[in-house]
C-alpha cells in the first residue's frame, strides 16, 4: 500500500489521511448528520416547523460561501492544522450553546457560526485539499480513508446520540457531544502537516535521493500542470464539473436529514431507524475504502456515475418505505451512493486540474456546490409542510441526480503522468 518511504521509515501523509478521518467523524457529532434525529423532540418542545430547521442547515451552507475561499488559501499556504483546530474549537461551542436555545434566531446564528468555520459537508475542503498534496499514485485510496471519517462518524454518533437524547434529553446530549468531540479532535488536529515537500518528500512518500526519478519527475510533472481557480475556470470542464456536482449535491441533500423524520412519520420506531443508519454507515466505511482502491486503477466516471445512480435507488425506497426492510434498503442505498460519489468527486478535481492549487480550487467549489445544494433543507421542509409529506421531494431528488449524471458524462478524463 506504500506505507513506507523508500527509505524505509513510515510516510507521513497516512498519518495526515487517518487524523482527517477523526476529524470527519466528529464533525458527524457536532451538529452533523445526526442533527436530524434532534429535530421531533425539538419541534414538540419550541413548536418549531420543519421549515424552521431546513433554513438553518441553508444559513450554515451560506456561510460557507464566504468563508471557504478563504480556508482554501489557507490550506494551500498554511495547511489544514489552524483550520481543523479552529474548526472544531468554533463548532464545539456553538454545540454548547444550541443546548441552551430558546429562540429561532438562536438556532439560526449558532448553525451560521457552524458554516463560518467550514463544518459539515465543507468537510470534504479540510479533507480533500490536503489529501491532493499528499498523494498523486494512491490519491484514491488515501481519500477513500479520509472521507471515510464521515460514515464512521455517522455509524458511531448516530446510535450514540439517540442513546443520550433517550437518556439526559437533547439538551444534555448536545452538552455531551460538544465537549467529547472537542476533547478528541483539537489535539490530533495538531499533528497535521501542510504537504510532503515541507518534510523533504514529494507525493507518496517518494524520496528525490531514492533512486526512483521516474517518480519524481511524476510528482514534478503534476505540480507544473496544475492549474490555478482562474484558469481552470477557463475552461470546458470546469463549468461541467461544477454544474453536475452542484446538482448531485442538490438530490443526495434531500435525502440527507429528512429520511429519519420520514421513516418515523411511517411508523417506524426512532432507535430503529437510528441502528438502520448506522449499520448504512458502516457499509459506507468500508465502502469508502474499497472504492478508493478502485479508483486508483478504474474509469473514475464509470464509478462516478454509478453511485449517481444507486442514490436515485435511495430515493425509490424512500417512496416505497414502511417496512423494516425498506428502511434498511434505503439507507444502504443511500451510504453506497452518497460515499461513491463523496470520494470521486475530490478525487476527480485533484485529477483533473493537478494538486498545486487545490485548496483555492476547492475552497470556491464546494461552497457553491454545497451550499446551493442546500436549498434542498429548506425547499425539503416547506414540500413537506405543505403536502404534509415528503413523498414530493424524493421525485425532486431523483430529477436532480439524473441532470448531475448527465452533466458529469460529458467530462473527458485526463491523464497526466502525474496523476498516474
């Protein structure tokens, strides 16, 4: 797998994929995907609709927008560590305080101060950005484990958080999610490096004094072809990119947070549903790590496009829910697609426009792919207000995912010797 260095010592740049891999499971915890199992008891506490809660994953997204050019160039001149940390410092105590919210304005700025620092699914940027510098022959297995943090955190934190809610109420579990997550993730964020070059390596842990110049005129070949924000905005492939993951990102968001209110307003019961996704999010662990492997040696579109499809799969069982094995069904579905599809993303705008300038690249993507996709919460939310279910939004979802597949075929795959 290239753990070592031809010198034979450890490379440092799995070391940097397994602490961004914490820090995604814990981003889970700190008002992430498991927020969703806060919003029944929260509604029948402050009266709150589910509109309510869409508009606030919207604002969190909004923030994103403008930070996240910002945390990109950051990464590239600094590296991910004061970024994590600061993160997780910000996150951690905005976590505190919606544990002592009474107003909808509260909720609000506490889930803007979430956005500011780049939590949720801005976690692909902390992750995906340094893992490109890092990495160019194992870009996507290295990836796959990064980004692996967000299921595992979804198949830990999941159950975890349903367990306390039942147990001190969500009140007392948001207390108890912030400090843990705090506690676990700010030291290891510490041990985060900017890129290889820093330690006197180039990518995968190559050596210039190994011997092997084949790979290091690789690593050079990528760095010289790499293409900054501008011009890679110059071209085709960029806007094709862009529009098709924004409008993958739009389906699969629909399916995010509201499947657990959906499942339970089908009679299913909460911890039910809780262990159904937890045992998605398992599948999706190992998952995240197989396709890496993959994506190393296959047509990344073919598994692009794949995962495209078995998200639309998702939303079929979510029109088709109301057993136990549709619940189930649904959700794996879900953890296949959504996870596929997380990990070629980043992998394929590293392979496309080079690793140099990947934190400014990606530091303007994913904010608007992110956070237009999140118009989904709260168009979600009022589809459901207004019909009184979801069933509407799921056929949303799966208009959406046939447009990104659409999009995203028409992107040539380029083959650079540094990329391969």
């Amino acid at each position: 797998m290239g753990v070592l260095t031809p010198r034979g010592k450890p490379f440092y740049g799995w070391t940097i994929a397994g602490v961004l891999c914490v820090f995604g499971a814990v981003g889970v915890g700190l008002a992430g995907a498991n927020f969703a199992l806060f919003i029944v008891p929260m509604t029948e506490e402050l009266g709150w609709s589910s509109s309510t809660f869409g508009w606030a994953f919207f604002l969190r997204f909004l923030m994103i927008l403008a930070a996240g050019p910002l945390i990109g160039r950051l990464i590239d001149l600094r590296g991910p560590r004061l970024p994590v940390v600061g993160a997780v410092l910000v996150a951690g105590a905005a976590v505190l305080w919606l544990s002592r919210i009474a107003a909808v304005w509260e909720l609000a700025l506490a889930f803007m101060l979430i956005g500011i620092v780049g939590m949720g699914r801005a976690n692909d940027l902390q992750a995906g950005a340094p893992i490109a510098k890092w990495f160019v022959r194992r870009r996507g297995l290295a990836t796959g484990i990064a980004l692996a943090g967000t299921p595992l955190g979804v198949a830990i934190y999941y159950p975890v958080t349903q367990a306390l809610i039942d147990g001190i109420g969500w009140r007392g579990a948001l207390t108890a999610l912030a400090i843990s997550g705090m506690a676990i993730a700010m030291p290891l964020g510490l041990l985060l490096r900017r890129q290889p070059e820093d330690a006197g390596l180039l990518p995968d842990g190559d050596t210039p004094s190994s011997g092997e110049a084949r790979a290091a005129a690789r690593a050079a070949s990528d760095a010289e072809r790499s293409l900054t924000r501008r011009e890679a905005m110059r071209t085709r492939r960029f806007w094709l990119m862009l529009a098709g993951f924004t409008a993958m990102t739009y389906g699969l968001s629909t399916l995010t947070i509201y499947r657990v209110p959906h499942f339970v307003e089908r009679g299913l019961d909460p911890t039910l549903v809780a262990a159904a996704i937890s045992v998605d999010a398992v599948i999706a662990v190992v998952a995240s790590v197989l396709l890496g492997r993959v994506l190393d040696r296959a047509p990344l579109r073919i598994v692009l496009l794949g995962g495209i499809a078995v998200g639309a799969l998702c939303a079929v069982g979510l029109l088709l829910a109301g057993s136990v094995f549709w619940l189930f069904a649904a959700n794996i579905f879900y953890a296949l697609g959504f996870q596929s599809t997380h990990v070629a993303q980043s992998v394929m705008w590293a392979n496309q426009f080079g690793r140099r300038h990947q934190g400014d690249l990606r530091g303007f993507t994913i904010p608007v792919t992110v956070g237009v996709g999140a118009l989904a919460f709260p168009v979600t939310g009022y589809l459901r207000d207004v019909a009184g279910e979801y069933t509407p939004a799921w056929f949303v979802s799966i208009g959406a995912l046939v447009v990104a597949g659409a999009l995203l075929v028409a992107v040539r795959p380029v083959r650079r010797s540094g990329d391969r």
